[in-house]
C-alpha cells in the first residue's frame, strides 16, 4: 500500500500487518495528466479516488450548460461522485485534473469488501464520509449566509495552498462570482 495512504488511515485506526496488506491490494494506482478526466458525467461510476499527489476539481454542468464547481481535492484527500459509486449508477458529475495527478483507486466491490472484512476499516470510512457531509453542510451555509467576499476569506483561511493552486478562473466558479469579483478580492 502507498505509504501515505497507509498513515492517512493510521491517523484514525491502527492496522496490522496482514490488514496493511489485504488493504493494499484492493486498491489500484493511476496517474492521469493535467486537464485529463477521472470521470466523465454519464459514466458509470465505479471508483472512489484517494489523491496521492495531484489536483482535481468535481463539476456539475446544469441544464443551461453553466459549469459549477462542487468541490477540489489535493493529496490526502479522497473524491468521487459519490451518489454514483454508492448507487451504481452514472455520474451528473465529471471529476478533472487542474494538474497532473496520482491517485489510488477503490472500486466499490472492494470497498465492501474492506467494511465486511475488517470492522476497523469500516469505522475509518466512516469518519471519512462523515467529515465530507459536515465541509458539503459547512459549503452550504456558507453559500446561504454569506457574500462572496466572505466565501474568498473563509476558503482563504481553510484552505491557503488550495488558493495558489487552483487557476483563478476555476476560484471564480467555485465561490460564484465573477473572475473581475474575485480579482478585486485578492488585490
């Protein structure tokens, strides 16, 4: 198993030896390149995606064909289209590298496998998934209560590095504003 996939696990459960192994070869490496898609909307959706090095951005294009971006994901961070994995059904989302990307990739057969198998494994995923619904919550409010200044300081303060990462025009549609609006914000 990626040794960094292992300590991200190890900051909630510890695993023995044999666990590391079993879990290791549940999970497959890919590399993608810049702008390259993970997943396309209308695929089946098989994978979910730990980011081992990397950055990729889920988007929703609505019936207008606006483009709005759902989330990003960096290293130690996991993503899918989640709705699909679970359901088994085909993306409304596509998930795209904004740079050239490693991850490791869990089917969801394997997925139940590691819940079925090895309890610990169950209670990390868990708290993975629970931590995701509290920051999509969190986003919510956020996008409800507060100016799209306040967004860019908020993101600002979470998420430093994310910021200089991410062009700024993806920003812009990330936080819904403009990319002159959000110009004006970080000047």
């Amino acid at each position: 198993m990626q040794e960094n996939l292992k300590k991200h696990i190890e900051k909630i459960v510890t695993l023995t030896i044999d666990e590391i192994d079993m879990i290791s070869s549940l999970f497959s490496e890919k590399k993608y390149k810049k702008n390259q898609f993970l997943i396309k909307e209308s695929e089946m959706v098989n994978e979910a995606y730990y980011i081992v090095s990397g950055l990729v951005k889920l988007n929703y294009t609505d019936d207008l064909g606006k483009v709005h971006i759902i989330s990003f994901a960096m290293e130690d961070w996991w993503e899918s289209d989640f709705n699909a994995y679970f359901t088994r059904t085909r993306s409304t989302m596509s998930l795209q590298c904004i740079e050239d990307t490693e991850v490791l990739c869990l089917p969801i057969e394997n997925y139940e496998f590691i819940c079925a198998k090895i309890p610990k494994m169950q209670q990390f995923l868990i708290k993975l998934s629970n931590s995701g619904f509290i920051a999509s919550q969190q986003r919510i409010i956020s996008l409800l209560t507060n100016n799209a200044q306040e967004r860019y300081h908020q993101l600002l303060s979470k998420y430093p590095t994310l910021i200089q990462r991410v062009p700024k025009n993806q920003l812009a549609l990330y936080l819904g504003v403009s990319r002159e609006t959000l110009s004006r914000f970080s000047s």
